[in-house]
C-alpha cells in the first residue's frame, strides 16, 4: 500500500490512509456505548506534531481532521452514497459537507476536492514517530469482496503519555486511484471519555469529500480475542459495505454500514499505525500482534490467495523497536 494517504500524492506519504464528542453506538446489539470524544491534536506533545495541524483537530487512523469533518455513526444506521445517514427507521439526517482540509502524519494538507499541498513548515516532528508503521499487503486484479481477520489485543504499552496506537486490517481501491479505505479497528488511547477504556473497537470508513465516518467505540480489553471483518457486494454506487469489529470474549461489537465507492483490489491483512511514538515503551509490551485466518474472497465468495508483500514503513526512522514482519497465506506476524 502506499497508503491512502501516499496515494494522494503521498497521502499516506507519511501517513495514511473525530469525533465531536458523541453519545455513542451500542457495545452490543442491546446496549449503548460509553460517552467517547476522540484524541484532540493538542494532547500531542508540541514536538510530535506538525506545525500546520490545528490544536482542535482529532487523531483519527487516517490522519488529523477537523471535528467537524468526522461523523459518528450509530448502531443500526447506515451511510448513503450522498453521505446521507439514514437511521432504522427510514428517517434521515444530512451532515453538513466538509469544508476544512485534513492533514496526513507528516502535516501534508488534503483539501476536501482531494487537492494536496506540502506543509507550510517543512519542520518534521522532533520527539516523536507519527503514522503506519508496519503492514502486509497485495493488489489483486478483481474487486475483492470481502477481508476477515482474527488477532488478540495485545498488553497495553508499559508507559503511557499521550500516544495512540491502532491496529486493523483493510481495503482500498487500486493504488492509483485510492479514495476511501474501509478497516475494522483496534485502537489504544483512541478515544477518551466517561466509561471508555483505554483499548476500544470502531469501524471506519474515510475519506471521500473530505469527510470520515466511524462506529463505536466500545470497550475491549488486553488479551481479549477480536474479529474484523470488511464486506463489499457491490463495486460501489450503492450502500453494500460492512465493516464489522468484534470483541469475541466480551461480546460488545460495532457495525458500520457504508458504501465502497469504486472496486476494492487494494488488500491489507494486518497494520500497525502510531501517533507520538518517542520510545518503545509506548508500544504495546506484548512487542507482536498476529493477524491469523485471513480471509479473502472475491465477489463470488471465492478465495483469494497471494503472496503478502511486507512493508516496513518506518524504515530507519527513530525509535527503533525490533520491527518484524513475516507472513503465511492466512497469517500476517508484524513484530516491534
């Protein structure tokens, strides 16, 4: 993957590819999730920011948007191809369009047309590593109709800041036309709030017009063994997307249905993104997370079977934390 975001003239470049404070979807079918507000920008340390992100954004797995950008999205309810969000019931509420830029890792500005431009300050971060870390991917030449994955929440960082990590795997379209990634997510520190735990579970859809949408959180726990699956019967133009993520252990699950938007043939079977990453201690001290059972298909319910291709995105960069990757057909081991 250049991801999403390195797509985009580097959207991802360094790093890819909110919310307002919301009352929340259901941890279960039957009850409601905590009070959650995503991570704002200004908990980063001054030194792991870029200079250009404004201080009331939020930390979201595909970069730094404007709150008012980011749409949560209830259990039950689904988003329309006009971004619509049409509830249970048939009735229906319109967001307001985006009309702020979001910014990747690095500060590089995306306006909501897809038009990029480089930071006004070329300063890089000084304290801290911000974007995908690790990952394993394929491009496949058929629209891909499904991608399902089992991993384990890993132990919590032995040292907590002010860090975020997540965890997910994903779909795109193709690298050359790259406009939304559809992932289950597993997040550390993602959200904050009255009865959120530090390890939740969302479902995100981003970030077509600008805009990124998401379920949950609902709370998960280290150890606890978690299910993401992403489903697409369609190639786009209508509503046939779900990304579902579930804790097996507690039973608490989100849902969120959306749309895919063109054909997905972009495939990640398991990521590992961070934000204000100085020391290796601010990683999860299980020091591994396996993604294992992969599953492809494509739109016919067939498997499909490739080689992973392993990307050590942080190459060099500081800290340095024994970065692995090593893959099966089913299986996606990425070390730190």
């Amino acid at each position: 993957m250049k991801p999403f975001a390195l797509v985009r003239a580097s959207w991802l470049g360094t790093w890819m590819l909110a919310a307002l404070s919301l009352a929340g979807v259901a941890q279960a079918a039957d009850t409601a999730s905590p009070q959650a507000a995503l991570t704002t920008v200004s908990s980063l340390s001054p030194g792991a920011r870029p200079l250009n992100v404004p201080l009331d954004y939020v930390i979201t797995p595909n970069g730094y948007f404007a709150a008012s950008c980011v749409q949560a999205v209830r259990q039950g309810e689904r988003v329309l191809t006009d971004g619509s969000i049409e509830a249970q019931d048939g009735s229906l509420r319109k967001p307001a369009a985006c009309t702020k830029p979001h910014y990747t890792q690095s500060g590089m500005r995306i306006d909501p047309s897809g038009h990029t431009s480089a930071p006004t300050s070329q300063r890089q971060p000084a304290s801290g590593y911000s974007g995908w870390l690790l990952t394993a991917y394929y491009t496949t030449s058929t629209g891909v109709g499904s991608i399902a994955a089992n991993w384990v929440v890993p132990s919590s960082p032995s040292k907590t800041t002010n860090q975020v990590d997540y965890f997910f795997p994903g779909l795109e379209q193709s690298e050359s036309d790259a406009q939304s990634i559809l992932q289950p997510v597993l997040g550390y520190n993602a959200f904050s709030g009255s009865g959120v735990s530090l390890w939740t579970l969302s479902s995100w859809n981003c970030c077509v017009s600008g805009t990124t949408y998401y379920s949950g959180p609902v709370n998960t726990a280290a150890g606890d063994q978690i299910y993401g699956i992403v489903s697409a019967t369609c190639d786009g133009g209508s509503n046939c997307a779900t990304i579902t993520s579930t804790d097996e252990t507690n039973g608490h699950t989100t849902t969120l249905k959306t749309n895919p938007y063109a054909a997905l043939t972009w495939v990640f079977g398991g990521t590992l993104e961070a934000y204000n990453i100085s020391s290796c201690s601010l990683l999860p001290a299980s020091k591994s997370v396996v993604y294992n059972g992969i599953q492809v298909k494509d739109m016919s319910g067939n498997t499909i079977s490739q080689a992973w291709t392993p990307w050590n995105i942080i190459g060099s960069s500081s800290p340095q934390c024994g970065y692995g990757i090593s893959t099966t057909t089913s299986s996606v081991t990425l070390d730190y």
